[in-house]
C-alpha cells in the first residue's frame, strides 16, 4: 500500500527510470493513476472514478469476490505444478470441456495468451509436417518471437514477412488462399473489426484440403463476450469445429491463466514426438480454482446473456452517433466487443488518427477509459468487463457524444484540436 501514496509525479518520474519506453502507458500525454477498482469502475490516487471500457481481462468485473475468494482459499491450502495429481485441474478441464464441441477434448494449460498460440503453432506444426501459416492482415497473435513473425500489426514494423507467412485480407479469401498447414484466423480481421466477408467455416475446408489445421484465436472473444455464443467460432454455425481453440486473457479475470485445446488426432500427434510438455505454473490448483470461479460467475451472474442485451443496446446509441456526426464511418462488432471507425471523410474513408486519439483523451478528462486500434489508430475499441451496464452505455455515448458535437465546433472555428498537457 506505501506505492498507493507516493505522488503521482514521482510515480511517472521512477517509471521513466526503470521501466523501458517501449513498455507504454494508456493516455501518455497524463497517465493515470489507478490504486483500485472493483467491477466495470477504476479509481485514481484522488478517489476520482472511471468508467472502464478497455479492460476485457478482468472479464467479470475487477476484483470479482468469488474469484478472488477462490484464489485466496486456495492458496492457503496448496500451489505446486501440475505433475501432481490434484482435483482442480481435472474439474476445470471438464469444465472448459462442456462449453466446447465434443471433438475438442485435449487440454493444455499455460500462462498467458502467447504462450498459447505459441504452443498452437508447435501442435499444428507438428501434425500437418508443415511451416507454412496463413494469417488475416493486421492481425496480433501474441508477443514471442513465433507470435510476432505471423502478426502483421507487429512484423511490418520489425523484421518484416517471412517467407512461410501467407498474408490475407477478407477481399483475397475467396479466390486467393493459398494451401497453408495452419490458419490463425480471428473472428475480426485483425484488429478492424469487420466481421468476415468470408466464412471462416469456408476457410477451415480449404485448409483442411490442402492438409492444415484451422486455428480458433479466443484470446480476446471467447467466454461469452459476443453474447450470441460462448465462443465467438460458434457465430459460423454449430457444425463448424476448429481444429485447435487458445484461450488468455479474460479466462483468469486478471490471474494469469491460458489453455490450449486441441482434437485428439492433433494431440496424440504432438504426444507421438515423446517430448514432454510442462508449464512450470499451468495447471496450478490456484490458477484452475480462479478458472472454475470465472466460469461459475458467468452462469450465476448470466453475462453471457447480459453481453447480449448490453452490446446490442451499446451499438443502437453508437449508430445513432453515426447519423449525427461525419466523423464516425462505421459501428462494427457483436456482444460488447465494438469498433467505431472514425474517419475524415465519407468518400477517400481517410482514418482520422488525430481525431481519434483527441477523442479518447477527452473521454479520459470525463472518467470514461477507451483505447483506439487498428492500423490507423482510429478505431474506437469497446471491450468493458462484462457486467459494464445499459447505465453505463447511456453515460459513455452521453459523453461522446458531447466530445464530438465540440470538435465538430472547433474544427468550424478552425480552431486546433490539441491535447492539453
């Protein structure tokens, strides 16, 4: 607790010491300050709280108190690794187990979502005999050496596309998908949010033909934040079964848990090398106890449900914002995971990047945490807890709304939209 009352500026000024630049922070034109928070709410070293829109780790809400009582009874009794019988593991695989199609019965448990799809591509690998990867463009895997070299968002700027790399948008995937071992293939192409032209049923087939596996990335997605389904594959129709599912981030609600799941003809190709898997901390009895409270707060709690009635209420305000104000090209999404595409003019569809990060600054100055994406930072990117509320929605796109009508006067007086220090 002695961190929570330093100030604030030697807070910034020991971060700009010690940590790296490259580590960096929401909002760096005034970074804030978060000592707590508890559900869809975070709160300053003032007090002062803001409506949390960025956060889809904290899947249930910050701080939920049956996950947390679930980490803190279970700590108190035993934390060791997976090599040990224990109960936990088994009940939560079951579990993971009964959300999923009865093909993918295989788990592996891991840390993070990186750590997953790393291990997906050794897995596809590993089976088909093949290297080759076909990603969407713009698309983020996870940052290990492995993730980086089939994430666009992240190559082009880096070491750029390697050879075995096949890069396609949803324009080129009807006539243009070359035979790959592996597809990664989110719900959304990369990171712009439109849903897929073409169907990722379509891909998986044509994968398949050319002796690949089709890959499911629920990194983001997955338990129940489309609403419509508990995993966001599932959109493609019920008979649509990946070959290999990865799952991070809101799987722990902020502890750090992963999983892979996989059919068994995959697994028992990987088991078939005698090369042993083992995650230090995947599959701890403290990690598979939070993923057990996770899964249990979703039912009691019905956010998959919630996501449903919240999201579609979210995206009826934010189309209502679309018919006022230019500067909003497009509301795309389904559940509470949500883009607005903000752009400078309807017909070149320009990405209004500045615009964009004015915005999010502005919302901040109003206690509402948004983050923009996209490979022209433009995009408005929704993905609040799941128990964000109808309230909520109304008093974000109230404030948005109020944002924008003030640009647009603004740029009317040609006056400069700058970010205030």
């Amino acid at each position: 607790m002695a961190a929570d009352q330093r100030p604030k500026a030697d807070t910034l000024a020991l971060r700009q010491r010690l940590i790296s630049s490259s580590c960096r922070l929401f909002f760096p034109e005034d970074p804030v300050k978060i000592v707590r928070a508890q559900g869809q709410y975070m709160y300053d070293e003032q007090g002062a709280e803001y409506i949390d829109c960025i956060s889809n780790v904290a899947h249930v809400g910050h701080c939920h108190p049956l996950v947390v009582q679930a980490a803190h009874e279970q700590n108190q009794v035993l934390n060791t690794n997976s090599r040990y019988l224990h109960d936990n593991i088994v009940d939560y695989a079951q579990r993971l187990s009964e959300t999923l199609p009865e093909q993918l019965c295989v788990f592996y448990f891991l840390n993070s979502g990186s750590e997953a799809n790393d291990l997906a591509l050794r897995l596809a690998r590993h089976y088909t005999g093949h290297q080759d990867v076909v990603v969407l463009d713009h698309a983020y895997h996870g940052h290990l050496s492995s993730l980086i070299d089939i994430s666009p968002y992240k190559f082009r700027n880096l070491d750029g596309q390697k050879e075995w790399v096949h890069v396609v948008c949803t324009a080129q995937l009807n006539n243009r998908l070359q035979p790959s071992s592996l597809s990664l293939c989110p719900v959304w192409e990369g990171r712009s949010f439109p849903l897929l032209a073409t169907s990722p049923k379509w891909q998986s087939e044509h994968i398949r033909k050319a002796g690949g596996v089709f890959v499911a990335d629920e990194i983001q997605v997955g338990f129940g934040r489309v609403g419509k389904h508990f995993w966001a594959f599932q959109l493609q129709g019920k008979d649509f079964v990946p070959d290999i599912v990865t799952m991070g981030k809101s799987i722990g609600n902020g502890h750090p848990v992963a999983c892979v799941a996989a059919t068994q003809p995959v697994a028992r190709a990987f088991e078939a090398t005698g090369v042993e898997y083992f995650n230090t901390f995947g599959g701890s009895p403290v990690s598979c106890a939070v993923g057990l409270a996770v899964l249990n707060v979703l039912e009691k709690e019905q956010l998959q449900d919630h996501a449903t009635s919240v999201g579609s209420f979210l995206m009826q305000l934010l189309g209502q914002q679309k018919i006022k104000h230019p500067i909003v090209g497009d509301v795309r999404g389904v559940g509470l995971f949500i883009g607005v595409d903000l752009i400078k003019d309807e017909a070149t569809r320009t990405p209004a990047t500045e615009e964009a990060a004015y915005l999010v600054s502005r919302l901040k100055e109003n206690y509402v945490l948004l983050s923009t994406d996209g490979p022209g930072r433009n995009i408005l990117k929704f993905k609040p807890p799941m128990c964000f509320s109808l309230d909520n929605a109304r008093q974000v796109v109230a404030k948005l709304d109020a944002i924008l009508t003030d640009m647009e006067e603004k740029v009317r007086s040609c006056e400069t939209l700058r970010l205030q220090p």
